[in-house]
C-alpha cells in the first residue's frame, strides 16, 4: 500500500521539492550578494525547513530528537551514518545554530537550483575525490573556517550512503585532517534511522507514510586520543542505537 500511494503522491512531493530550489535561488543569490554570510544563511535554513516539509506530503514524518547540552560558540564535529539524499535537509535545519558545514563531492557544486550555490558559497569543502591533494587541501581549509569562525562540520564516514540501513565501517580521515587543524572541536555522534526507505524504489515512486528519526547522541570529547579511536566509538554508538550491535 505504501509503495502504491508512493506513486500518487511523489509527483507533488518531487515539483514541490524543485519548487522550492527554483524558488530560493534567486534569494541565495540576493541575500549572499547584497548582505553577506548571515543573511545567506537565515534564507539557507529557511530553505531546508521548506525542503524537510516536502517530505510530508508523502505522509512520512521527521524526528528529530536533541536532548544534549551542547555547546554555542565551540566548534562540532558531527559525525553521521549516511542512508540517503534526505538525511541533509534536516541536519541544515535543525543544526542550524551550530553553523554546521558539509564536506561535498565538487560535481554537486554545478547545474543544481540552490544547492550548487549554497555548497559553492556556504562555507564547506568541495572535494574531488579523484585529486588527494586538493581533498585534504579543501577540509584543512574548514577546519581553519571552524577554528576562527566556532562553526561546526556534519561528516559521513561511511564515504557512500547505505542502501539498506546497515552502518558501513567508518572511515576516520577527514575527522582527523579537522582535528590537526582544530583539536578543540568536540565529537557528536548523530543516528539517522530509516531515511533509506524513503527512496528505497528511487525518487519514483518514493516510499509514504514512514517514521524517520535523526537522534543526536553523547558527546565525545577528544582529549588528544587518535581519530581512529574517536570515530570507532562514534561509530559503536551509532550502531547501538540502531540495533545493529
């Protein structure tokens, strides 16, 4: 029944969500041009709230749980299991005071209505996963961004997105190209649960009626022990509250 109203309902979910892109093009274009970060920004979270909410056309619904006392003002390294395109919007969005920034293969900085531009102008790392240099070279660059700036950062270890749900093994490089650069950045795991199923058949027809949840989990603080060892425990925990231990 859910993959049959998925072909009714993901025509409008699918024009609503470019709608949206279309739409807040321009105003990127505006905001970031004529008033600078802070104005790009508040329409760049404005933006991703509109994009979550596409979501619930399909009848599915975002949870998203933060029950941790997280600092304001220190830099974050977010660290995420990865299922699908959909994980994004609500990270932006719900992150968003924590000036959370991505780390994005450089193709998506082209031909995509206010993503490209947001990715192009938002503050993350573009990298060509052909090219090792200029990969370490754009993430060394947003540690520097972290450091002076407080800003935070949303890494996905697994390097690709689970097709089914299982967490794939982490892959601690880029927390520890950050970490060289801004060692006083504190560790966040995040669950994300159940957002594959959304294109478990691919954007037609999206799957309807899900619960989709992204819970922010304990802190970890670094206190100078090695990456591997940091993103291991980010990545047991994660499994954990998954069930997948």
């Amino acid at each position: 029944m859910r993959k049959f109203l998925g072909y009714i309902l993901s025509p409008f979910a699918l024009f609503a969500f470019f709608l949206v892109l279309v739409i807040f093009q321009p105003l990127q274009w505006i905001s970031y041009k004529f008033f600078g970060y802070s104005a790009h920004k508040k329409v760049v979270d404005v933006l991703n709230l509109c994009l979550l909410r596409t979501f619930y056309i399909l009848g599915n619904r975002v949870i998203f749980v933060n029950d941790q006392n997280l600092p304001v003002g220190r830099p974050i390294i977010f660290i995420a299991n990865h299922q699908s395109l959909c994980d994004i919007p609500p990270l932006i969005y719900y992150l968003r005071k924590y000036h959370a920034k991505f780390i994005s293969k450089i193709e998506l900085t082209k031909g995509i209505p206010s993503i490209s531009f947001n990715l192009k102008y938002g503050g993350g790392a573009n990298i060509d996963r052909n090219d090792a240099r200029q990969s370490i070279t754009e993430i060394v660059k947003l540690a520097n961004r972290m450091k002076e700036n407080k800003w935070s950062a949303v890494i996905f270890p697994e390097g690709t997105r689970s097709k089914n749900g299982k967490v794939k093994p982490f892959q601690a490089a880029g927390v520890a190209t950050i970490l060289k650069k801004c060692p006083e950045a504190l560790l966040v795991p995040i669950a994300i649960d159940n957002s594959w199923r959304m294109i478990k058949y691919g954007y037609f027809p999206m799957m309807t009626f899900l619960r989709m949840t992204w819970d922010v989990l304990e802190p970890i603080e670094p206190n100078s022990r090695p990456a591997e060892e940091l993103v291991k425990e980010a990545e047991e925990r994660i499994k954990q509250k998954l069930g997948q231990v």
